[in-house]
C-alpha cells in the first residue's frame, strides 16, 4: 500500500482498541509493524506523562512500546535535597506504562548533567561517595521490579574516548563506572543495565565505550547493553560508523539499542549532544519558521529510512530504537544549542501527522 500524506484523525477509542479498521488512511502503527524487529520508542515529557491531553495519549499509545522519561528521572529531579527523594512523577510514568503496555528505561543514575544543587557545595571525596552510593541504591532500589532497564551511566566519556572530567571522575577515579553498575545490580537484580552516550558511533569514543564495558565485565558485573543516542544531522548521518558500531558492540556480547534519536536540520556548527555547549542566534539561524522545504523533507526521509535499513539487516543485535521526542514540537532541538528555532528532527510533524520519513520507515516493514 502507498501512504498518502494528511492522514484522518483517527479518535482515542480506536487507537485504544488497537484497532484501525474502517479508516482506510488511518495512520499504521510504528511499534506495530516493527514488533518483530525491535521495540520502537520515545522520551516522555511531563504532559505526556500526566495525560494533560487523551487524544495525544492515544496516539503514543498506538504507536511506542517502549518509553524513556526526557527528564524527571535525572538526580536534580528525583533527588532534589540530600536526604530527599521525590519519585512522585516517576511513579505517574510507571503506571503509564503499565497502563498502556509500555516498558520504561530508566534514565539515568549517574550523569554528570542535571545534578542536585547541592552537589555544586560538596568538596569531599566521601560525600560524594556517600551521595553516589545512596542514589543509585534508593533510586534503582524504588523502581526495581518497575523499570525494565536503566541507562546506569550517561555520558560519561570524551570524544578523543578518554574519562570526561565529571564530578565523579574527580572525586571516585575512573572505577566509579563499575562500581554504578555493581550497585545497580544489587538495588534492582532483574533490571537490565546499560551505558549510554552520543557520538560513541565514532571510532575515537568508540574505542573508549568498548574499553569501558570490558572493564565492567572484567570485574564480574553485569552490563547488557550499549545505547547510542543518535543525535545526528541531515545528509550527514555516519552510516558507516553506525554499522561498524552495531558489530563490534554486539561481539562483546551486550545489546544494542538506539535511544535518543533525532536528525537535525538546522544550521549547527558542531556535532553531538553536549548540553554545556551553545551557539549564538544570527540571521541565518532560523531559516524554516514555517516549514521545511521539500528539499531537506526528502533528504530527511531518505537518511531514515537508510537507518531502518541498517536496523532492520542488524536486527538480531539492535533490540530498540527510541526517538528523543514524539513530535517534532516537542524536541529538545527548537530549543538548543539555540533557544526559540523551528526544527524537523522527528517523524511526526507538530500536529502528529506522518512526515515522508514516517511513510519511508513504514514501507521498509510493507
Ligand atoms: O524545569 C525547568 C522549568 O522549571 C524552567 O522554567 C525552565 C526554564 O528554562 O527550565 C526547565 O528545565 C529544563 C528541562 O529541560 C525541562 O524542560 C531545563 O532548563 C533544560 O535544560 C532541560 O533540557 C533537557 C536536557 O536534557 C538537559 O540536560 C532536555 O529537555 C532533554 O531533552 C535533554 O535530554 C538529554 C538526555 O537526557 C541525555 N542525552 C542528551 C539529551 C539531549 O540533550
């Protein structure tokens, strides 16, 4: 079947009775027709996760099996004072999940971005053990038996692969990966365990990445599985390296998954996802306010569908792919490096209806 564009809204009980029958454009499933493939998810973001509007509900509901949280699951969120924990958002999202079928990846106990304030005040080695330790037991110890996976540590390293220069690296030595992985393994047994990063697809950080979960191996603990973000820009997407990645992360004999993916459209003069970097706004920084031209649509159609592709010939090592954001109105990308942009990164557009990228995955599965 060829897909048109302007699909009919489809209403809340058909999506919630998994049924489309009778809408003959009603818009196909994602996790539907991947099922067999690998999970297909998305991050949530407060509103989403509190169910502010049933018709959007619905809609993540007919197309995700699996869920990340955009933020409330990060230390500055969940552990907002040193001797407090506040897990009542976190709690909404696993009865999220339970309701609509959807597992959630933890994410993420140890990162070196969007800590506690009162971190910022600690100048001891013992205090941020005492922090460290604490954390990860109360954090993973709530929600085992509730998360199906957690991101144990986040981004952790430097481009060039070497240790970055967190808080914890400074305080605990490079060991401090191990040990959140041994502690995550205690607080919550059943739990699949993972590390995840952006642009460890590239060689440099690549070599890092491998070198870490070795190290974890090495010391008899458990690590099922690497995420590569995949941030990555339109026409540039490193096909190569990707693949490259997918085979020598899988012979180590952990999972792979991609976890925030978006595509970039938008003028950027660096690449990643470091959230301390930012540009300056110019004339040229906002060039589609009202839409995307058709010649960047097609180009992003064809750089996903490319990475179906590549999924899909290595589906028995990928077992997830999670978009950082449901629709293009909710990503991250319209409001960094540059506040206040318009961007395109994702499959839907911003009132949920399917992007030519969408209808290029989709008819990869026809
Ligand atoms: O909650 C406050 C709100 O009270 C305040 O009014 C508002 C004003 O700016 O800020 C709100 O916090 C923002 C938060 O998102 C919730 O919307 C932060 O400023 C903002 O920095 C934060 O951005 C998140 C970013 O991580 C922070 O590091 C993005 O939403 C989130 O998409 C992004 O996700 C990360 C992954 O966790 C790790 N990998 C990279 C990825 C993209 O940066």
């Amino acid at each position: 079947m060829i897909l048109k564009r302007n699909y009919v809204a489809v209403s809340t009980a058909m999506f919630m009775m998994g049924t489309v029958a009778g809408f003959s454009q009603s818009i196909p499933s994602l996790k539907d027709a991947y099922k067999k493939d690998f999970g297909i998810g998305t991050c949530l973001n407060n509103a989403q996760i509190e169910e502010r509007d049933p018709a959007t509900t619905a809609f993540i509901a007919s197309q995700f099996n699996m869920a990340t949280p955009e933020n409330i699951m990060k230390s500055a969120l969940l552990h907002p004072k040193w001797d407090t924990y506040d897990f009542t958002m976190g709690d909404k999202l696993i009865e999220f999940g339970k309701k609509h079928n959807i597992k959630i990846n933890g994410h993420t106990l140890i990162w070196h971005s969007q800590l506690p304030s009162f971190i910022r005040g600690i100048k001891s080695a013992d205090s941020i053990r005492t922090f460290f330790t604490d954390h990860i037991k109360t954090v993973a110890g709530h929600y085992s038996g509730k998360v199906y996976s957690w991101d144990v540590v986040n981004e952790a390293l430097n481009e060039d692969g070497t240790m970055r220069k967190s808080v914890f690296l400074q305080y605990l030595g490079d060991d401090f990966v191990t040990e959140a992985f041994r502690l995550a393994q205690q607080a919550s047994p059943k739990t699949e365990l993972y590390y995840n990063d952006y642009n460890n697809e590239q060689p440099k950080k690549r070599a890092g990445c491998i070198e870490l979960v070795k190290k974890i191996k090495a010391a008899g603990v458990r690590i099922d599985g690497v995420g590569i973000q995949g941030h990555w820009h339109v026409g540039k997407v490193p096909f190569k390296d990707i693949e490259e990645s997918i085979l020598q992360y899988a012979a180590l004999g952990v999972k792979v998954m991609f976890t925030e993916l978006d595509i970039e459209v938008l003028p950027r003069n660096f690449q990643g996802a470091d959230v301390g970097q930012r540009m300056t706004a110019n004339a040229q920084s906002n060039p589609y306010p009202d839409a995307l031209p058709d010649s960047v649509q097609q180009q992003l159609a064809s750089d996903y569908e490319n990475l179906f592709k590549l999924f899909l010939k290595h589906k028995d090592k990928v077992t997830r792919v999670t978009f950082w954001g449901v629709n293009d109105g909710d990503s991250w990308l319209n409001g960094w490096p540059i506040r206040g942009r318009t961007n395109y990164p994702l499959l839907f557009d911003r009132k949920n209806q399917p992007k030519p990228a969408f209808d290029k995955v989709i008819a990869l599965k026809k």
